[in-house]
C-alpha cells in the first residue's frame, strides 16, 4: 500500500516537474512539438499516398529512415560506454551520469522503433512482428532477431532507469542483488543489438558494400563515438542549469575514450577501403560512388567526404589533451564527431551500400523533402522524450524530488 | 466477413494498431482487417477469403475477378530456360507480363527487366543498360538478358523476410502473400536479382485492361505498400499452360517446364545446351538457366 500511494506520487510529482520550466524550456518543447506537428503532417499525407512521396524507389529501397534507424541504434548502444566503467569498475567520477546514457538509450531505441514504423509500407500490418500474435521468421531473418533484441533492450533500460530512479526517489540505494546483474546484462544486450543491426546488411551477400567481416565491428566503434556526444553536451547544460556537479575529469576522460575509438573506426574505414581500392574488383564501384561519384553521379560525394574530414578532426581534437579540455574545441569537437558519424551511418553505409543496385543501375538517391520532415520530426519525439526523462531525474538525482516517507522518515 | 480470427485477438490488435489502421486501410471492405497467416487457415476459411477478395475487386474495379487457389501439382518442379543467343531484345515479354499479370500502370512496374549488353565485355551487369531505346532491336554488337525473378533454390529473400510473408512452394514457385507483407522490403534488398518490386504508390490498372483470370499467390490486384514479383504465371502454369512470356516471344528464346519430367521441353535444354545460371558464386541455385542455343 505505502509502496502504490509512493508510485502514484511519483507519477503525479513527475507531471508537476515536467509543467514547470522557464522560457528557455518552454521554448525548447514548443519547438519540438512544432517539428512534430510538421512530421505527423508529411507522415499522414505519407500514408495517403505511398512511399512514393520518398526518393526511394525499387533501385534503392532503404534510404534516410533507415540510415537514421542505423545510426540511432549506435546511440542507444553507446550507453554501454558509460555502464561499463561506472558500475563494473567502481569508477566514481562519471557513476552519476550513467543513468543519463540509460535515458539516452530509452529515447534512441524509442526512435529507432519510430524509423522502422514509417519505412513500412503496412504500418497497420506492424503486428505481424510481435511473437505469438504474429509470425516471426526466427531464426532465419536479421530483421526479426533485431525486432527482439531492440525490443528487450528498451525494456531492460526502461526497467533499470525507472527502478533506480524509484529507489532514489524513496531515498534509498537500489538493492544491487536485483539492480547489478541487470546492468551487467545490459552490457552485452548494448553490443548484441549493434551487432544484430549490423548483420540484417551484413547477412546479405547481393550488396557486396555490406557483406564484410569488419561491418558489425565499424558499427561497434562507431556508435561509442556518436553516442558519448550527445551525452557530453548534455552533461555541460545540466551542470549549468541544475545543481548538478559533474566533475572536468569525467568529461575529460570520455572525450579521451572517444577519441580511441575513433581512432578505431577511421582505422578500420581504412581498412575496407584499402581492401576495395587495391583489389579493384567489381565491387570497387560502390566505394567509387561514395568518394568520387560514377559516371557523373555525385549527389552524396560532398557528403561522404564532410563525413571523413568531421571525424579527422575530431579525432585530433579529442586525442590532443589541450584541445579536449577547452571548453569549445570540446563541444567543436563532439558536433563534428556527430555530424560525421551522423553521414557515414546515415547516408555512407545504406546509399552507396545499394548503390548501383544488383543489375547495376545507378538510381540517384537523394531524400525528399517529406523524408526529412518525418526524419526531423522522430528526430524531436526523441528530443521531446528524452528531454522529459531528464527533466525528471535531475531533481530525483540531486535529492530535491523525494517521496513524503522519505523526507519524514530520512533518506 | 471471415471468422478466421478470434475475437479476443482481433479486440487487441485493433487497440494496439488504432489510428495507423484507420487511416490506412479504408479501401478493402468486405475481406477482414486482421488475418491470420495463410497457412493457418483451413480450406473454408480460404474459400471465405477469396470471395471476400472478389467482393472487393468487383467494388474497386466493377470488373468480376476470378481469384484461384490451384495448389501445386504431385511430380511437378518447374523450372525455366532462356536462349540469350535467340533473345533480341524487343521486349514484348516484358509488356505480355504486365498485361497477364495486372502490374500498375501507374506508376509502372514491371516485373521482367532486358538489359543490354556489349558483346564484347560479355554478361557485364555495371556496364549494362536497361533503358536502351531502339527502333530496330537487336542493335548491332549488343546482346539481351532478360532477368525476372529466379526461382531459387534457395531464396534469399524468404530468408530474410521477417514475417514469413513469402515462401518457396512444393513446386518451385516463390510467392508473396500480398496481405501479409508488412513492406519492409528486406527481400528487395537480400534479391540479388533486383527480381522484387514494391508497390511504392497505390497501383492503377484501368478496368478494362484487368486480366480477371487470377491466382490468390499470384497476378491478383494489389494495393500499395507491398512487394511483388514473377510467378512464373501460376495462375497459368498450375493449369499446364505456358506463362505469358514463353507464348509471346517471337523467337522462341524462352523454354519452360517441369524438370521431373525426362521428356520435357526444359531437361531436353539442360540435356542438349551449354547451361549457366546469373550469380553462381551465390549459391542462390536458380531455377532460371541461361543457355547459348547456336
């Protein structure tokens, strides 16, 4: 009884939270919600005609959502980072923002889960994908094995971040018989669901630009890149705004761990295109549509080289201790790294990966304009959510918002 | 309506689904929103299914269409055979099939592609050209490939279908329940063919022009959202007929038949011709073999 009357004032404490904010939130959610409303507009007139309102076509049938689904799924992954030495390590200084990198992975999965939905051209037929009530290929389909493991790992995260907060709001440290193993099982469900992202290309020998060893590794080193980004920004507004005290050495050492990592994908980018340029089979011109173009057909080189110079000089400003503890070549550096992350998953692997198709035709893709719309408005569900989430567990994290019990019977 | 599914699931589903199904899936009235999976249903309920589908295309089309379930036949395993020394290139197969098979006018799709070649780089398929334009085919140095779906063996795009919405059938045939089909299109993608089509905008076939002789895993109409491809003309085939392509080929270049049988058209070729399939290194294993028949 003491534990419902406690959740349901969780529930209700958390909407005040949510209501109350200054202009600069309230700005912020009225922006989102704005992208949204543009979203769900191109999405409804999406629906009424057809995927035709896209630039896909048959010649390249997966495009921006898809790239974006990829590339989130790096994101949510990308929790991991900071799981990893926080909880197996016992390593102080960044405990407190692991469960930031929870949330994070809570909003990403919840997009990526968005991607798919408006990829579809049934999205009314979406049930066919849950076990028991529709029929699953298992184990035979990557994309089926990515519904469950995509599936678990929100609820897993969801559970985790919401226990731990529960347990804070009542003043009390979360019981680490349940809570620890839990963790630790995100840790590889994190690297499982990258990995299974990476094998729905990686399985399919008819698109040679995929059907490489190193491509669930690419996505691994990647995603510990982008993912840590985003938290990085975040971790410097909430130290502004909020009473939250998050230490320089934190923010230090995972700019510092980013940069390995992506010292580790630009080495194994690298390593595939050495492997395509000096070969020089047939397979090279999927490579050549990305950095030179084919026979005049140029429409993502721009892109794909802005993807390369952003992660360089990331990599230098990261790997550089001066650079990575100034304020903006810091937060200089983590733009580049998602902007370049953000290219290399979202246009450089899907594109030129069907581009030319199978017969070798060279449809030029490029997203419409609807395509983008959608695309920005999950972009801001995921935004709206995470922003919400955060909101909430600031004050639960720094003891401002605790049950009645736990003031009165002291935390 | 069919019962072929409980309530208590259908309650549930339509809770889950809400507003996405509204909006969607208007147009079909008489065959039910949520279905279970062919193989699932038994033979009423399949009998049920097709005349609700007729309902539906009498009202979209006002035009009376047959929707057959001819199963496979025991002994049968079809399998075809091209001519490339025969082909020449005038696609009059490609426009046969679009006609037989009730492909979207609007946009268009079409479900066999010729590509054009240079004799002299031979198959080649990045230097190959499907939108060549000729006012006499076949052009000098150039040689055709029409490629459609290939029957394989071992299908990759079944494999990677995430809902069991196309499989190979007892015959060899690799077909795709339309109302199953989610429109992921991870078949388009696993095809090393480019063999799958999706229905990318609602399709538009005039009434006039609708082929009304149709099979329930076959040249049925479709609607926008899911993939489609060759069948090899089940709705033909099943009832020993040719496929349309085979018939309208001026030059013969196109063999069909059932590979069980020692004195068919097709062993004859496999026996007598130098045989060769697209894309061996995949071991796809075509049911679609290329021959040089001079």
């Amino acid at each position: 009884m003491q534990t419902y009357k406690n959740f349901v004032g969780f529930v209700s404490g958390s909407l005040r939270i949510i209501l109350r904010g200054g202009p600069l939130y309230w700005a912020w959610i009225v922006a989102l919600l704005v992208m949204i409303g543009i979203g769900g507009y191109f999405y409804a007139e999406q629906l009424q005609h057809g995927l035709i309102t896209t630039s896909m076509r048959d010649q390249c049938s997966w495009g921006l959502y898809i790239g974006n689904f990829t590339f989130l799924v790096g994101v949510a992954a990308a929790a991991v980072l900071l799981v990893v030495p926080a909880y197996v390590y016992h390593w102080g200084p960044i405990k407190e923002v692991a469960i930031l990198g929870e949330l994070l992975a809570v909003a990403a999965i919840a997009m990526c889960g968005l991607f798919v939905f408006v990829d579809i051209g049934h999205p009314e037929r979406a049930w066919h994908l849950i076990p028991w009530f529709g029929r699953l290929n298992l184990p035979s389909s990557l994309l089926a094995w990515d519904v469950i493991v995509l599936n678990g790992y929100l609820v897993l995260n969801f559970v985790i971040v919401t226990y731990m907060l529960f347990r804070y709001f009542l003043g009390k440290k979360p019981n680490t018989s349940i809570f620890t193993p839990l963790v630790l099982f995100s840790i590889p469900c994190a690297i499982g669901i990258h990995t299974v992202t990476a094998f729905l290309y990686n399985g399919l020998p008819a698109r040679p630009f995929w059907n490489t060893a190193i491509l669930a590794p690419r996505f691994i080193a990647s995603a510990l890149c982008s993912g840590p980004a985003v938290l990085l920004v975040l971790m410097q507004i909430l130290r502004r705004f909020t009473r939250f005290e998050i230490r320089d050495e934190a923010i230090w050492k995972i700019a510092e761990l980013m940069a390995y990592f992506m010292g580790l994908n630009l080495f194994l980018l690298g390593a595939e295109v050495f492997k395509e340029y000096y070969s020089a089979t047939e397979h090279l011109i999927h490579m050549q549509y990305m950095f030179t173009g084919v026979d005049g057909h140029t429409a993502i080189v721009p892109f794909m080289w802005l993807s390369v110079f952003c992660s360089i000089a990331a990599f230098l400003l990261f790997l550089i201790p001066a650079t990575r503890r100034n304020v903006f070549t810091l937060n200089l550096g983590c733009l580049l790294i998602y902007l370049g992350v953000y290219l290399e998953k979202g246009m450089g692997l899907v594109i030129p990966g069907m581009t030319p198709d199978t017969l070798g035709e060279i449809y030029e893709y490029f997203p419409s304009r609807s395509e983008i719309a959608i695309s920005a408005g999950i972009f801001s569900v995921g935004f709206l959510l995470f922003t919400l989430m955060v909101k909430v567990a600031t004050p639960i994290m720094l003891g401002e918002f605790r049950a009645r019990s736990a003031e009165t019977g002291g935390a | 309506m069919s019962g072929c599914m409980t309530i208590s699931r259908r309650d549930f589903m339509c809770a889950v689904a809400g507003c996405a199904a509204a909006a969607s899936c208007s147009e079909p009235t008489h065959t039910p929103f949520f279905r279970d999976h062919l193989h699932e249903l038994d033979e009423k309920q399949i009998e049920q299914l097709v005349a609700d589908l007729e309902a539906d295309y009498k009202d979209q089309y006002g035009v009376d269409i047959e929707v057959g379930t001819q199963g496979p036949r025991e002994g049968v395993q079809f399998a075809y055979a091209l001519d490339i020394s025969r082909c020449i290139g005038c696609r009059r197969c490609v426009h046969a099939c679009v006609e037989e098979n009730n492909q979207s006018r609007d946009p268009e799709v079409q479900w066999i592609r010729v590509l054009e070649m240079d004799k002299a780089r031979g198959i080649d398929f990045a230097h190959a050209n499907a939108y060549y334009e000729a006012e006499k085919v076949p052009r000098d140095g150039h040689f055709y490939l029409p490629v459609a779906c290939q029957h394989c063996a071992d299908p990759p795009c079944v494999k990677s279908c995430p809902v069991n919405a196309t499989w190979k059938e007892p015959d060899g045939i690799v077909v795709i329940d339309y109302d199953w089909c989610i429109g992921c299109r991870c078949c388009v993608s696993s095809c090393p063919y480019g063999a799958r089509h999706f229905n990318w905008a609602e399709p538009e076939i005039p009434a006039e022009d609708i082929n009304p002789k149709t099979h329930l895993l076959g040249n049925r109409p479709r609607h926008k959202g899911v993939v489609e491809k060759c069948t090899f003309c089940i709705q033909r085939t099943r009832e020993g007929l040719y496929p349309a392509c085979v018939e309208v080929c001026p030059v013969g270049a196109r063999k069909f038949g059932n590979l069980l049988d020692p004195l068919s058209e097709i062993r004859e070729v496999l026996r007598s011709k130098r045989i060769f399939v697209l894309k061996t290194e995949l071991e796809t294993h075509p049911r679609f073999f290329y021959f040089y028949g001079v």
